[in-house]
C-alpha cells in the first residue's frame, strides 16, 4: 500500500507539473502597424514579463493601441527585439524604449541598415521617430529569457544582412521578420539582401526546426514550415 502511495504521488506530481508547464505557454499577440501593414508582436506568459518585437507603431494611435494591452493586462516589458532593422519594423523602437527604459537589440549585421532610418523616411516620406542605438546585439545561440520563457536565435541573413529569427522549441513557433512569408519570401531588391542568402537562411535554418513549427511573419497571415515546404513557390 505505501508503494502503491508512492507512486501513485509521484505520478500526480508528474502529471500536475507537465499540466502547469502546458498552462505557462507562451502567449502571442500580434498587432499590424504603419502604412507599410507590419506586424508586431508581444510575447508574454503568466508571470507578466513580455518582450516587444519589432514595434511598428507609427502614429499616437497605434502607440495608444500597444501601450493599451500593455497595462491592461498588466505586463512588464523587458526586452526590445528587432528581427531586422528596416524602417517599418523600427517605427516604434524610440517609444517603446522612451516608456519603458529599454534600448533595442538587434544583429550587428544590420548596424547598416539601423543607421539608414531617418534616410529611408525622408526617401518614402514617412515620418521617424528616431531610434536609441543598441547597447549589445544578438547572434545566434543566444536565448532571450522573460518569465519563465526563452527564445532562441538563428541568424537568417538575405532579405537584410543581419535577419534573425525567434524561436521556441516547446511550443514550436518562430517570429521570422520579413525571411518567410505565407506563400512568398523577404524581397532581396533592398541594400544588402540576396535571394541566394535568403533561400539558403530558410533551407538550413527554419526547416529542420520542423514542419509542425508556426511561422509569425513581418507581414500577412502566419503560416507552418510544413506548408511553406510543399507550397512555396521561392523554395520548391
């Protein structure tokens, strides 16, 4: 009987920690941004600290719209990411660093491309609300931990030299940026890009993570891995 007890207590104690493991997932909310439609996401879980990726926001509405569901559902931001540093992707950075203390982090490679901002504004006339410059920058294998989650980094250059990609293995997603589309790829006609580099990034680096991985693009509907292989036109 006292066996029995025992193990029956252990198999409760598995079973009760693989059920709040499961109830911790990450939890995503995307937002679309700007003129140009980019999506922004914040990543959060149930301790409340979140993570700002790619703040697109463009006007005092769409900020009002971010920093909402920020206080709303009572989330700490503590980290600033950005996939790649094209303009429509870093419209928010100076707010989201002004209101909650926090400097962007992005891959050196597009150092570049992040110094090209206000430029790129005035070329499409857009307005630009400058960004702080980085205060370290992100490569692949690091881990980006909030809560009581992380991500991990591939580094996908060749929509922009320095692209990196989000990931989480346990619940089997990915923040792209512009690499993978639903149906399509990063354009590679912009400073730095390369259709070879970029095909290769996603062939190397997305696939083998898996077909059952969900994809959150920079722009348009997410999509899987596993779609993107047997659909995809740029990939086939």
């Amino acid at each position: 009987m006292t066996l029995i007890t025992s193990i029956g207590k252990r198999l409760f104690s598995l079973i009760w920690q693989r059920f709040l493991e499961a109830d911790n997932m990450i939890r995503i909310k995307s937002f679309t941004f700007s003129p140009i439609q980019e999506n922004t996401y914040i990543l959060y879980d149930d301790i409340g600290e979140c993570v700002i990726i790619d703040p697109g926001c463009y006007d005092d509405s769409e900020r009002q719209a971010l920093a909402s569901f920020i206080e709303e559902n009572k989330l700490k931001p503590v980290r600033l990411l950005n996939t790649h540093c094209h303009l429509d992707h870093i419209f928010g950075n100076g707010f989201v660093s002004e209101k909650y203390n926090l400097k962007p982090e992005f891959n050196k490679h597009d150092l570049p491309v992040f110094h090209a901002f206000a430029a790129t504004c005035n070329l499409y006339g857009l307005s630009c609300d400058p960004s702080p410059e980085a205060e370290s920058y992100l490569d692949e294998g690091d881990v980006v931990k909030f809560g009581e989650s992380s991500l991990e980094i591939v580094f996908t250059p060749g929509h922009s030299p320095g692209s990196i990609t989000f990931y989480n293995k346990d619940d089997k997603f990915m923040i792209s940026g512009d690499v993978l589309f639903y149906g399509s790829v990063g354009r590679t006609d912009l400073p730095g890009g390369s259709m070879e580099t970029l095909v290769n990034s996603i062939k190397t680096k997305l696939f083998p993570l898996g077909d059952d991985f969900k994809v959150y693009s920079g722009h348009g509907p997410s999509t899987t891995i596993g779609f993107e292989k047997k659909n995809n036109p740029f990939l086939q």
